[in-house]
C-alpha cells in the first residue's frame, strides 16, 4: 500500500511537473509573439501555480462568480503571462487566444490583467495591491458571507517593500483572516537589479512573524513542498504566507538569475531554443478541485429605507448628515462600512454603534482602507469607506487602480478645505477634487447642506464606479426642504433664476452659504445675484450653467473651498470650453498656504468669503457694458 502511494506521488510530480513546464512554455510563446511582456517573472512562479491550480484552488471555471471559488489575485500582475497560461490551462481560454492576442489592441489579453476577463476580480499592475484587496475579499468571506472560500495572492518580492503589503499583512492578522494566503515569488531580482533582501529569507520570514502571520519557507520549485505548504496553509489557524526561493527565468539557461531581462521577451531564435529545451509545446488541461455547493445568494432585503429628515434652518454639519445617512443605509444588508480611526470625526461611528458586525476599522492605514472597500465589492458588498479628505491622497493609486477595475465603491472626505479652521493646511483637504475628478469614470459629489448630503449618500449606495463625497466639518443652515431631489449631475437655483440676474455666484458645499450671504447684500445695493449649487460637481449640470451664462452675459462668479487648480472652478471652465457666446469667469480659490485661524477668517485670507465675493462682483464689468 505504501509502495502503491508512493509511485502514485511520483506520477503526481511527474504530471505536476509537464503541467509547470506548459506554463513556462507559454509565458514565453505568447510574450515573444507580442513582442513585449514579463516573460522571466512568470517563469520563476510556474511550479507554485502548477501545484496551486491542480490541487489545492477550489475554482469552478465555467463559473467564475460562483459564491464558494477560491479568489486567485496576481497582486504582481507583471506576470500576466504566467496568468494567462494557467486560464488556457483550465481550458478557460484557448491557445490561439493566448498566442495570438496577448497585449494586442482590443484583446482582452492586456499586459497587466484587468476584469475584463471574467477570472480576474480585480486589476493588478500597480505593485503591492492585491494582497490588500485580498484582505477585503477575506474579509468577507469569514464576516459576512461565513463560506469557506480560500484567498490566494500571488506576490513579488519587489513588491514587498511597499508598506501597503505590510498594512495588509498587520490586518489579516488582527482579524484572523486563516482564509487568506499571500504567495511570495522571492526569485532575487527586481526591474534594475537585486531586489532589497535578495534570497535573505530568514529576514523575510521574521518580519512576517512580526506582523502576525504564520511563515512558511519553502523551495518554490519543489514540487512536493509547494504541495505541502499550501495544504498546511488551507488548514492554518490564521494568515499565512508562503515564503518562495525561486530563480528568475527558472527553466531556460540563457537567462536563469541573471539581470536585465525584466520585462523583455525571449528573442525568437532563443525563445524557440527555450521551447524546444523544455519539452516543446503542450496541450495539458486541468481539472481541479471543485468548490464546496452552496444556495445562490438571494437578493438583499432589508428594512425600508428612511432617510434622516432636518429641520430648515437648523445648523447641522454634511459629516453629521453623512454619520446619519449610512446609518440609515444599514437597514441593506449589502452596505458595509469602514473608516481609518477617525470614525469620531467622519461620524461613520453612527453606522459602526447601530451595525457592528459590518463596520471594519483599518485604523491609520489609508491604503488599506480603500483596498479593503475594492475586496468587499468583489464579493458584491456595496462599502462606503471614509477618512479625512487630506488623506485619501495617501491611496490614492489604490483609489485610481479602483477605477481601472471598475470597481463599485463610496468614499467619504471629510475636513475639507480652510473652512476646518485652527488645525492648520496639514488636515485641509484641498486637492481632493481634482483628483477625484481625474479617476476614470467617477462620481464627485459636494453638499451643501444636511438634507443634499443624506439624499446624496443614498444615491451613491448604487451607483457604478468610485464615488466621492465632501463633506464639512462646521455646522451650516438647512438649505432644503427634506423633500427636495438631488439627482446626481444636477444643481439647484437658490437665488435668482430671471433673465434680468446680472452675475451668477456658483458654490459648492460651504461656499454656498457665502454665495448666500453677498447675494443678499448686493441685493441691498441693486445687484441681482443668482446663487447655483453646484452640489454634483462631476457629472455637471452644464445645462444650468449654459443659462446662467446666457442670463448674466456671461458674468459668473466660482466659489471654492479647494485650490484653483482641478476643482470647481476647473470643472465649471472645462463644461463651457466649446461655448461659442462668451463667457467672463471670476475664480475665488485657495491660492496661498492656509494657516490656523477661525474658519471665517481663514476663508476671508483665502479670498472666498463673504466680503471677497462681494468685491469681486463689483468689479466685474458693469451690467449693460
């Protein structure tokens, strides 16, 4: 018997074996044939994908949103080669699709994998975010969906300088993600040169240990100890990482650990050497283990939605509002929520108090926290994440990578701009528009007061793409009725509306209610102001804006509590670019660099309060000029 399972194990090896040299013929086939590609980082990975995907990622392929799959995440997406080998491996794709169209225009094939392929959750390339998103998948696996699905993530050892990773690694920790296994291809050499740690893997090994995981060192071309390292990592008590000595190019002689060939494809006549030596072009397909059943997830049910309601004229904050609508959204089971240590202030503690079970603290870590919000929608969660505005810019490419993966989540900026007073410009989000702007695809909401703020997160709950929220810090009027509409893309006349209107004043949040006030006092003085909420500053109502041009003679006035460049004012110019009348624009924007001080004195330096917008209207051209 024991004889029996041995030779069985030795014809395991010897299949695991031509599956891992498939792979690495492939890599190298299809990157030749491109012309470009990462041909040597895929080669170095093929024995550990061979051995995953035949015997331990539970993934039924003809199903790739099937509830129980295993995830598999190429946190270093370089090796897309290598990714795609394993699809036509599984029959996902065939071999002409692979040869034929890798990194070709229009296939979706691309260089680095996005979800246009049906496998992939989400889009890697930018190193040190898969395992990150990984954590937020893992999350909802063992919090919310209690299935026993398995996270694998595939990493690089460069990548492993980046403090994204370590943030990963510290939250698997605290939440005991045991269904979480980041794979560390440790093969030496990075894009210039050595990687920081080389083949140092008791360093590596320690800082693992450190941050709460369990190591396990291996050589990640031995067949058998990949097998035995993954199977002890499914049954591991809590996060695991598989620590990999490999060899960059494993497989073909010519360029086996040797520098310079980072992201260069085998010329033909040595990728054709290489085939040859390594056994030639195979036609192996795998079946592996097949996921666990489970009932189709139904449909989200939860109470009725009821949206807090706020008196006119009350003073409330649009963080307060902000606090108030996610709470209210937690009747959807679906809704999630996280915040990086600062839910006290983003109020997305009212959601935390009232549903803890789908509140998830990433505490400081920002990198984290958005990919963690991209993980939990893969697993069709709907997350709002939030912090202060100031500091999604430290996640930002995870926020930007969020768009390439057209990935559906709300973030919430609060502490925006000088309006938040004596804490000074290290806690003043003032680029966080223009950047949200640029992101492929989303969605930039700016209320002004509670009512628009609440109506407005509830909108975000389903729309598409990234969705960004600015929210206030201080406590402004009720502007609105709680019956009033906000679509996204649309605005609101609070001022004005007659063709006699002789400047339009065009806020956004806080600067509304300074448009307000110098409206009313050029009032005094005969000066017909009308007042626009911009509250959708991407989508944006051109077509408002169009008739306030068109009313006013082209005199408008902008409003921001943002620097001049990419926020409101820039979006306002940007929509009226093409307009043949002509238009006169006025931009009050944060030029210099604020200080501490009182909100309204801060504004005031800043050139965007009350008296500063007055001025400026009386020194526009004169009505009828």
């Amino acid at each position: 018997m024991e004889e029996a399972e041995r030779t069985l194990r030795a014809e395991e090896l010897t299949r695991l074996g031509e599956l891992a040299a498939q792979l690495r013929v492939d890599a190298i086939r299809c990157s030749t044939r491109a012309g470009s590609g990462h041909p040597t980082s895929s080669l170095s990975a093929a024995d550990l994908l061979a051995v995953l995907i035949s015997r331990h990622l539970h993934y039924q392929w003809t199903d790739p949103r099937g509830r129980t799959n295993d995830h598999l995440i190429f946190s270093k997406g370089h090796a897309s080669p290598l990714l795609y080998a394993v699809f036509k491996a599984v029959g996902a794709i065939t071999d002409q699709e692979l040869v034929e169209t890798y990194r070709q225009f229009g296939s979706r094939l691309q260089g680095h994998p996005t979800p246009a392929l049906p496998w992939v959750d989400v889009a890697t390339g930018s190193l040190g975010q898969g395992l990150p998103v990984g954590v937020g998948i893992a999350l909802a696996g063992r919090y919310l969906d209690h299935l026993p699905f398995h996270v694998w993530a595939l990493c690089g050892d460069s990548e492993m300088a980046e403090g994204s990773i370590w943030e990963a690694l510290d939250k698997a920790s605290h939440y005991g993600l045991r269904n979480l296994t980041a794979i560390i291809d440790i093969n030496r050499l990075g894009q210039r040169g050595p990687t920081e740690l080389e083949w140092d893997l008791d360093t590596y090994r320690r800082r693992v240990e450190a941050f709460g995981c369990q190591a396990l060192v291996i050589d990640g071309h031995d067949l058998a100890a990949i097998d035995e390292a993954f199977g002890w990592a499914r049954q591991a008590t809590g996060p695991t990482v598989v620590l990999a000595r490999t060899v960059k190019g494993k497989g073909v002689p010519e360029v086996e650990n040797q520098p310079g060939w980072h992201g260069k494809p085998l010329k033909p006549d040595m990728a054709e050497r290489a085939v040859e030596a390594l056994g030639g072009v195979r036609q192996i397909r795998v079946t592996g283990p097949q996921p666990e059943s489970a009932p189709p997830a139904g449909a989200p049910v939860g109470e009725p939605l009821t949206l807090p309601r706020y008196d006119k004229g009350a003073k409330v904050a649009t963080r307060n509002a902000y606090g108030d609508a996610l709470r209210a959204l937690g009747s959807r089971p679906d809704v999630v929520a996280l915040d990086g240590e600062v839910s006290d202030s983003t109020r997305a503690d009212k959601f935390g108090e009232a549903y803890p079970d789908r509140f998830f603290e990433m505490f400081i870590s920002e990198q984290q926290l958005v990919a963690a919000a991209v993980g939990l929608q893969v697993r069709g969660y709907r997350p709002f994440a939030a912090t202060f505005a100031a500091f999604f810019s430290r996640a930002y490419d995870f926020v930007r990578m969020a768009g390439i993966s057209r990935a559906d989540i709300a973030l919430s900026g609060s502490h925006c701009g000088v309006e938040i007073g004596a804490d000074g410009p290290s806690q003043m989000g003032l680029e966080d528009l223009a950047a949200m702007r640029a992101v492929q695809g989303s969605t930039v909401l700016y209320p002004s007061d509670a009512v628009s703020c609440a109506a407005l997160v509830a909108q975000m709950v389903d729309r598409k793409g990234v969705n960004y929220l600015r929210t206030t810090r201080g406590k402004y009027p009720v502007l609105y009725d709680n019956e009033d509409a906000f679509p996204v893309g649309g605005s609101k006349l609070l001022r004005g509306g007659g063709g006699d209107d002789d400047v339009a004043l065009i806020g956004a949040g806080v600067t509304v209610h300074n448009c307000l006030a110098a409206a009313d006092e050029l009032a005094r003085e005969g000066i017909k102001a009308r007042v626009i909420d911009l509250y959708s500053v991407k989508p944006l109502d051109r077509d408002r804006l169009l008739d306030a041009v068109r009313a006013t003679g082209g005199r408008l006035l902008v409003v921001e509590d943002h620097y001049p460049e990419g926020g409101v004012g820039s979006a306002v110019l940007e929509s009226l670019a093409d307009l043949a009348e002509p238009v006169r624009v006025k931009h009050l924007a944060v030029r210099g660099l604020p200080t501490s001080g009182t909100p309204t004195q801060l504004m005031d330096q800043a050139g965007i309060g009350v008296s500063a917008i007055v001025a400026a209207v009386r020194a526009v051209e004169a009505p009828g000029q």
